[in-house]
C-alpha cells in the first residue's frame, strides 16, 4: 500500500545551530491513522512536522506524498499542500485575514478553485469546525479557542489527506479539547489521517492508535499507543513515568 506521507532519513540544521535537529528521521503515515507524535521539548517534533509540508527543506533525506517526492517549487509546495495541512500551536501564526470567512477561503483560492467552490468548501469545513456563526467576525475579536477552530477549518477547507496538528490542544479547556478530538476523530473516519504532536500523554494514550516517539532528532519507536506505554524505556523517554500513572 502507499503511504500518504513518508518522511525517510531526514536530517536537517537550523542555521547558526552546532547540533542537527533532525538526524535521520523517518516516519510512515497510511490512510485513517490516529497517531500522536511524542517526546521531550528539543525532540524535533515541530520540526519534523515543518519538513512534512515543506516549510522546511532537509539537507538530505526524502518527503514523498502520495508516492510522489516533495518538489521544492511553488507548483510542488502546492502540491504537496493540498495533500498535507499543518496547524500551529498557536493559532495567531494562522490568521491573517480580515474576517473568518476570508481566512477559510484563503487556501482554497490559492489553489486556484473557483468562487463557487471555494465557498462550498469554506462552509464545510465551518460546519465540522462549528465555527459557521463566526464567518463574518473579525479574526482578532475571537477567543483562543475559536480561532484555534477557524485555523482548523482553514486548513480542512483545502481538504488535505494528512493532518499535522502541532500541539494544538495545549491550553484548551476540557471542553474545547474533547471539541477539537471529535473534529480529528470524524476526519478519520474519512479517510484522512491526524498527526497530533502533543505533550498531554494522558490524551494521546486514550486517543492514538499508532504513537511516534522521537528522541534527539530521531523516530525512535512508532508503534500502537499501548506497546509504547507498556515499554519502560519509551515511557522515560516521553517522561510518562512523571507526569502520569501507566
């Protein structure tokens, strides 16, 4: 079967830095898949989920979407992004439209759909993100929460097969985070795969089916949620044993 996404024997080094953050990363994403991607902060998480879209460009190592290797034009970003959507951690590095509706439609239009069908995606992606009421509100009057589920729905509205989610249930309340795993959860049922970098491991244990741990730049483990949480090694790593009862 083709993967949706692999990411093989990435390395890569931010400039100015003495140490690579990634080292020979690889991962391997299939349709419908629940995964939550872990480890302590410098794992290389974000960055392993910027390199996924092609916001970052590996030194050496490959992105393939759909079989195909990840072009470095702007035809080939698109491409590429039209397969795999990336949400921030923080929604603010999103938004940058006017209004609600404006924002949603942006990915649609910068992929050259028409007005009708921009629109047919906009109020879809609202419905599932329950944010249809907001379509004609200023971007900067909404709350944390909402505008997480507006960046969410701007990036669905491009309707990706692969969702990279970076840390975007951290801060929510219980109410908007059980909120945000229902969109994921109906997304899955579809087809399209979630990728959930996250630091609350209670939430990644009952959700992921598949869990990627990264270590110093590496996919260390990628495995069901339960063989990781059932390992003493791989529990340290992601400092389960601190925060959490396994």
């Amino acid at each position: 079967m083709t993967a949706l996404l692999e990411l093989e024997q990435l390395f890569y080094r931010f400039p100015g830095s003495a140490e690579p953050a990634l080292r020979g990363a690889s991962l391997r994403l299939e349709a419908g898949q629940r995964v939550a991607l872990l480890g302590r902060n410098g794992a290389g998480k974000s960055t392993l989920m910027l390199h996924a879209n092609g916001l970052l460009r590996p030194s050496s190592g490959q992105v393939r979407v759909a079989g195909e290797p990840l072009v470095y034009t702007r035809r080939g970003l698109l491409a590429a992004r039209r397969q795999v959507g990336l949400v921030f951690q923080n929604p603010d590095d999103q938004l940058f439209s006017a209004s609600v509706a404006q924002d949603i439609s942006f990915g649609p239009l910068n992929l050259g759909l028409d007005v009708v069908e921009a629109r047919r995606r906009v109020a879809e992606a609202a419905t599932l993100c329950e944010v249809r009421d907001l379509l004609d509100r200023p971007t900067h009057a909404l709350s944390g929460g909402q505008k997480l589920r507006v960046a969410l729905a701007g990036v669905l509205a491009m309707a990706p097969r692969v969702i990279l989610a970076d840390e975007v249930t951290s801060g929510l309340d219980p109410w908007m985070r059980r909120q945000v795993f229902a969109i994921f959860n109906r997304l899955v049922t579809q087809g399209v795969t979630v990728l959930l970098a996250t630091h609350d491991l209670s939430a990644a244990r009952q959700w992921a089916d598949q869990v990627a741990v990264m270590d110093a730049g590496q996919v260390v483990a990628f495995a069901p949620s339960d063989a990781v949480f059932g390992d003493a090694d791989l529990r340290r790593l992601i400092g389960a044993d601190e925060c959490m009862e396994v």
